[in-house]
C-alpha cells in the first residue's frame, strides 16, 4: 500500500505506514528512540514539514508524526472541526499505544495540541507551540480563513483549480508571504501536496471548520505547560498576536527567535530543536549529560 501511494523519495517514507482510528485512515511516521513526542502539523502542511526538526531530534526522542485528516496522505474527516481533529489524534495515539510525553504542534496543530489537553485527550508534560495560530477571525467569519474555504463547500471543482494553479514560483510566493524563507527542495514539497486535489480539499474543509473562541475561552485552565516559539519576522502569526493570545494559560513562556518567519522550523531547525530539548529537560525527560555518558561508553 505504502509503495503505490507514497513518493518513493517522500521523507522518511521508510517509517510509514497506515492506520484507522477515530475515523480516518491515518499516514503515520514514528523515527528514533525514547521519551515519544507527538509532532502535528499545520492546515496545508504534511510531516514532511517536520523532517529536518526530526532528524535533530531522534537520537533522543521517539517522534510520532501524522498528516492530519485530508491532508497529505491521510484520509479525510467527516466535519473537521478543532474539537473532532484533537479527538481523532487522541484516538490515533491510542491506537499506537503511544502516551505522549510532550507535544509539538506548529500553526493549527498548536491550536489541535492544546485542545487535546484540555479535553484529556493527551497530558503531556509540555506542550511547544511553533507559530501558534491563536487568533480567531472576527464575528461570524470566525473560522472561514477565505472566501475560497467556504467556495470549497459550494463548488467541488475549487480544489482542482486551486491544485491546477500550484507553480513554483506561485507556492515559492505563498511561503514568503509569510516571512520564511525556505530551500528548494522544501518548497518542492509544498507544491507536490498542493497538486493534489484531495490535500488542498482537506485543508480548505478544516479551514472552514475551524472555531477558535471555545478553546481560547478554555485556556485559564489548561493544566500544561505551554511554550510559544514565535518568530520575529512571521507574518502570519506575529508575536503580539501570539503573546496576547496565550496570556491567559497559567504556566506559559514564548520564546522569540531573530530573523525567521512562519516556518521557522524549516528555515532553522537547529535553535527550535535545541528550545524542545530545553523544554524535555525542564521536564525530566531528557538528561543531555546522561546521553553524553551513555555515547562515550559505547564507543570506548
């Protein structure tokens, strides 16, 4: 199954494979050994979002990585609102007999990570938001990020004419204007997703589902640690938006990283790596000079 419907150059392709839980048909990655972090990405994204952040992390960490429902590889969600994407992750953890230890979640997925922990669906011991997106659209467009989410429901070919128009320099643009900045091959990625119907169909139908306010409302008492990572020159999520929207969760901290954008993760994978490894040992659950010792006696 995998060999007919994966790129044979998809990353970390190896460590795919299918499973059904909560109702959809989920592609799921786990790579490394370890504490296990679950990593969910953001609307219009895949694991392959992920793939230089896991690479620095594997050594250490177990990384359970799912395309959420619609998107990528994975089946869709009937309804795909915050709540029912959090339950079905919730669900597909379980499945996989996995208890996260601490969660990643960058864009949207940062909104699906602390709906999972409000809801008892996860109780990781920190949750690292990337580019959290926390700020709801105004009155009754809250969760219609465009017209063309809501076009998506009205008229099926949308998506095929969105995916039709996925040039290059057209997905190259769409990246920048959120204030990264990244290489070739990932922006190659980007656009081999938003050729395919199906994915940009998944993304609009969660976009337009989306309802932010319940779960913002819910935040004072969120019972996790919660991390904003925000980059200065993001455009999508700036940092005030950021900072105003995760004042009200009681243990919180934002960290703020120079020069990069939306995608900070990709632009510089090393210094969001080292903020999650700081966080995994506040928590005690990674000891770098444990790890050091255990190196070294393995090669003497």
């Amino acid at each position: 199954m995998i060999a007919s419907i994966l790129p044979a150059d998809w990353p970390f392709r190896d460590a795919s494979r299918f499973i059904q839980a909560g109702g959809v048909n989920w592609h799921v990655q786990r790579v490394g050994s370890g504490p296990a972090i679950l990593m969910i990405h953001g609307t219009a994204a895949s694991t392959h979002s992920f793939r230089a952040l896991a690479a620095r992390l594997a050594d250490d960490f177990e990384l359970v990585m799912a395309d959420l429902p619609g998107h990528g590889f994975s089946g869709p969600l009937d309804a795909p609102t915050l709540p029912r994407n959090a339950s079905a992750m919730g669900a597909l953890t379980r499945a996989l007999g996995v208890e996260p230890a601490l969660v990643v979640g960058h864009s949207a997925g940062a909104a699906i990570a602390l709906r999972m922990a409000l809801d008892g669906a996860c109780s990781p011991s920190v949750i690292v938001g990337l580019a959290p997106a926390l700020k709801p659209y105004g009155g009754a467009a809250d969760g219609l990020a465009s017209g063309l989410a809501k076009l998506a429901f009205i008229n099926p070919i949308t998506p095929r004419f969105v995916a039709m128009r996925a040039s290059p320099v057209r997905v190259k643009r769409i990246i920048e204007r959120t204030g990264s900045h990244i290489d070739e091959a990932g922006c190659t990625l980007y656009k081999r997703l938003l050729e395919r119907p199906s994915h940009v169909s998944g993304a609009l139908k969660m976009m337009a589902n989306w309802r932010l306010r319940p779960t913002l409302e819910a935040l004072p008492r969120l019972a996790v640690r919660f991390v904003a990572v925000a980059g200065d020159a993001d455009r999508a999520t700036p940092e005030r938006d950021i900072v105003q929207a995760v004042q009200p969760i009681p243990d919180r901290d934002t960290v703020v990283l120079q020069g990069l954008g939306h995608l900070a993760h990709e632009e510089d994978p090393d210094a969001v790596a080292a903020v999650i490894r700081r966080e995994a040992q506040r928590a005690g659950l990674f000891d770098p000079a444990s790890k050091d010792q255990g190196r070294l006696n393995a090669v003497r």
